[in-house]
C-alpha cells in the first residue's frame, strides 16, 4: 500500500502542472500507465490560445469559444479561464518556455478554424511536446513528487462500497504493469487528469492510451458524467496506409491552407462563410459529406502555394512526417480525412475541478467544466489544462488535511477466484467490435437506427467484457477494454436522448437545433436514465 496527500492519475499537461503546484502543500504521486510522452497533450501540434494580439480582446476569445460551443457553454466559466489566459502564457514564457517568436521579438500567434483573430501562441508545431518535456524536467527535479509510470489506474477506492465509512473517494487500485500485481494507492485527495477517449472510435488522432479512463472510473463510482454525445472529430488527419493517425494541424488552415476535393476544387465555401477556417465540427461533416457523395477516400488540404522556406519553418514536425511518406507539402496537397479527436464531455466539476464525489477532482480532457459546450474552438484545451490545474491544486490543497484517510482501514486489492486466461483472443475480438460499430453508427453523422443498432451490439458486448472481468486476472488490455465499453455506452445513451442537432451531435432524424427543448446538458449517472439540466438564460 502506498499513501500520499494527492495522487494524481494521468500525465499530460493537466495533471503535471497540478502536480507542482500541488506540490507546496503535500507530497504528489503520479500515476501514468505507460511513460509521460503517451499523452495528447504530448502530442498537440497547434499551441495556446490567447489574448496577446493587439488587435484581439477578451470579449472576441469570449464570444469565439461560446459561438462555437453551440448554446452550452457556462458562460461564467468560459470567461474565468479565457481572462487567465495572457497571464498564463506570460507566466510560462517567463518560466522558460520558448515560444515561437517574429523577427521583432513578439510572439508569433496562429489562427485555427473558429479563431476570429490570430491568439494561438505556439511552439513551431511541437507545442505539446515542449510543454511536456518543461513540465517534467521540473516534476522530476522536486522532491515532493514521485512520478510511477507504466500503472494502470483499474477503480476507484471508496470505503462506502466494503463498509468501512462515508462515500467518498480515498485513492486508487492499480495495475503495475511489470509485475503485474495490482496494489493499493491511498490519498487524501484524487485528481483524475487521464485525458480523452478517442480511443474509443476505429479512427483516432489520440495516442492509444486514450480509453477514456477515468472517465469511465468515475462513472462506475457513481460521480456524474454530461455531454458524451458531443465528441468532436478532428477535420484533418494524414491519409496515409503507414500513418496512424497523424495530425495535420488546423494552424495550416490559420495559415491558408484550402480544403479541395481530389479534383482540385474548393468545397468548403458551400457549407460555411469562413470555407476553411470553419469551426471543426462544420468542417468535419462537410469533408463526410463529400466523400459520402463522391466516393473518395479522402479530400485535399492544399498550402502549396506558400512560399517553401516559411512552411519548414512553421511546420518543421508536419513537413518532416509528410516527406518521410512522400508527401512534400510545399509542391502538392496533403491528403486528409477526419479522425475521432477530443472528448468534449467528460466527468463534471466545478471551477475548481472539484466532482460531486468528496475527495475527487478532474481536470483537463477527463473533465466537463462548461467551457467547450456542444463543442471545442481549437487550442482552448491546452489553456483549459492549465488554468484549471492552478485553481484545482487551490481547492485541493486547502482540503487536504480535513480529508485525511486512515489506510488501516482500506482493504487491498482482492482478485476473488480469477484465474489467468488463455483466451485473451475474446479481448481483442471485442475489442475491434466496438471501435468499429462506433465508426460507422455513433460517428460524424447518426441517426435512431445506427444508434440503436449500436446499442444492441454493446449490450452483448458488454455482457462478455463482465463475465470475462470478474473470472479472469486483471491485464491492461482488459481494463481498457472495460472502460471503452463504458465510454461507448455513455456515448450511444446520451446521443439517443438528445433529439436535435447541435455541435458535435448531428443526428439525421433531428437536423435542427431546438433551444427551446434541449438548451442543456444531457447528464448521466449510473443506473439511472440520462437527463437534461437546462442552461440559464443570460
């Protein structure tokens, strides 16, 4: 058994940036199921969006992520974290992370789809990967922070449920991924930072440690869980047989960058004003619908006509990866198609990260915090990951000594009768089953009968995934599959309750918005049928 005043479960730029801020009032342990670099944070190509423009204010990055968010984003929210925003990029930027600059010394801000002005600061297009590599040179440089990786986070401990005390959350059990033993974590404080779970969908930008984790922790302990239906598809992924899911970042479109059919000819102004620089769920349901009509495989995204020392220079990441495929982007297009990209529901909380169970916090992707509503503007996520992480470890840290947990009593990890199974093929089977049936019925565009079919398929899934759960010993493929299961029944649940279109939702049977019924969020708890909480009127 291992005790610490916050355990924090998930690597990515949330949860180290908790972890030190964390680490003034207590001792920290990190919990990662594979290294720290298999994040999405790791991976974000684009950067921070922000009010550092002179021609920008906060009242257009307001207005920005709430037009977008399609009627559910908590106003009040969207306003708290967007403020904190220049100060955020000031305070890193002092700190020593070297954004990318002009030649006069002022940060380089990018436009991305839905950006009514240039505020995305960045770091070329590595930006997540340098934001990781800083944050971790200093989690491991403190004293106070033990990082453990290749755990695998399996539930949530919670007294209530053996017995011994109120219901609340006093850590964790987790897979060790060497040994293969699973062991006892005990903290005052839990803050799950496990990031998404596109992992969930055939097709993903996500690493594949994006199973929805802890997500589908929180909603096994009863937590509440909103708005799983919207779950935004990134427009833009490299079409390639020797690439999985490689980002083509939305800063290209900043850039101008033009989406063109394999013809050669526009599309994009057909569906929206902007044409390319669309918001990402408009641009994502234009590229299905064109190739839905035409048959392709995938459209164009075409920057060729840039001048080709600025392209290396911008995008020295996406120029690289798309050479070593014989793709040179400064002389042809970039053949892309959509990819399942960022959970914009998740587990909820309040300002402060704080979840309706006592003990438990969520930040970053994992959380739902009312900032992206029925849908994400590009590059608010990094900023979400890092204002919200401040303010958690606030909340946390002011709690910690009133939630002190007595680990005599916290019973170790019990297999029962599991035996080791020699019939892992069942895993993989379901596995594939599930990934697939969500593509192609609870994807880009739904209707009754996809979901229902959907629903149909999981049900029986999820009838093996159990049975083999609770006969078996635990393996990590295992408890991400059970997880993937769950996200994906929260996803149909909620997608099948929701009858209109908004944001990420688009169901054919329901193509238009209706404020006047569904302005809300569709919430979940276990064991019980979802409902909707109405956003107030401003």
């Amino acid at each position: 058994m291992v005790k610490t005043d916050f355990l924090v479960i998930g690597s990515g730029v949330a949860g180290l940036s908790f972890a030190l801020e964390a680490a003034r009032s207590g001792s920290v342990l990190v919990l990662t199921k594979r290294t720290v670099s298999d994040s999405s944070s790791y991976l974000a190509q684009g950067g921070i969006a922000a009010v550092l423009g002179v021609e920008d204010s906060l009242d257009k990055h307001i207005e920005d992520t709430l037009r977008t968010g399609a009627g559910l984003c908590r106003e009040e929210v969207v306003r708290l974290i967007v403020q904190r925003g220049p100060e955020i990029i000031r305070k890193m930027s002092g700190a020593g992370v070297q954004f990318t600059r002009q030649s006069n010394g002022e940060l380089h801000l990018g436009r991305e789809g839905g950006h009514s002005e240039r505020r995305i600061a960045h770091v070329e297009d590595f930006t997540g990967m340098h934001l990781i590599t800083f944050l971790l040179d200093r989690v491991r440089a403190s004293p106070a922070i033990t990082l453990r990786e290749g755990s695998t986070a399996i539930d949530l401990i919670l007294p209530s449920k053996f017995g011994a005390g109120e219901h609340r959350c006093v850590g964790c059990y987790a897979l060790d991924g060497e040994t293969g033993k699973v062991e006892t974590f005990v903290s005052s404080c839990t803050v799950i930072a496990t990031g998404g779970a596109g992992k969930v969908y055939l097709y993903t930008s996500n690493p594949d440690v994006s199973s929805g984790d802890g997500i589908a922790m929180a909603c096994r302990a009863g937590v509440t869980i909103a708005n799983m239906e919207f779950f935004q598809f990134h427009p833009t992924c490299l079409y390639h047989p020797q690439s999985k899911g490689f980002l083509i970042s939305e800063a290209l479109r900043g850039e101008g960058a033009v989406l063109k059919r394999t013809d050669g000819t526009d599309f994009m102004h057909l569906y929206h004003p902007d044409g390319s620089l669309a918001p990402r769920d408009v641009t994502a349901r234009a590229i299905d619908d064109q190739l839905k009509k035409t048959g392709d495989d995938y459209v164009l995204l075409d920057i060729s006509h840039q001048p080709e020392g600025f392209l290396r220079t911008r995008f020295p990441n996406i120029h690289k990866r798309c050479l070593e495929l014989g793709i040179d982007m400064t002389s042809r297009p970039i053949p892309v198609v959509p990819a399942a990209h960022y959970t914009c529901g998740g587990i909820v909380t309040d300002d402060s990260g704080k979840t309706s169970l006592p003990g438990l916090w969520s930040i970053g992707e994992s959380a739902c915090t009312g900032l992206h509503g029925a849908n994400r503007l590009a590059s608010n996520s990094l900023l979400e990951g890092l204002v919200m992480a401040e303010r958690c470890a606030v909340s946390a840290g002011d709690a910690v000594r009133r939630l002190a947990v007595d680990e005599s009593r916290v019973p170790d990890w019990n297999p029962g009768t599991a035996v080791t199974s020699h019939e892992s093929v069942i895993v993989s089977q379901d596995w594939d089953e599930i990934r697939r049936f969500m593509w192609n019925y609870v994807g880009i565009v739904r209707s009754n009968g996809r979901l229902q079919r959907a629903r149909k398929r999981l049900a029986l899934v999820q009838e093996e995934i159990e049975e083999y759960y609770w006969n078996y010993l635990i393996t990590s493929d295992l408890v991400e599959l059970r997880n993937i299961a769950t996200i994906a029944g929260l996803i149909i649940d909620s997608a099948l309750f929701r009858k209109e279109s908004r944001g990420l939702h688009h169901t054919l049977d329901y193509p238009d918005k209706d404020d006047r019924l569904w302005r809300g969020d569709t919430l979940v708890r276990i064991g019980e049928k979802p409902f909707l909480q109405r956003i107030p009127e401003k």
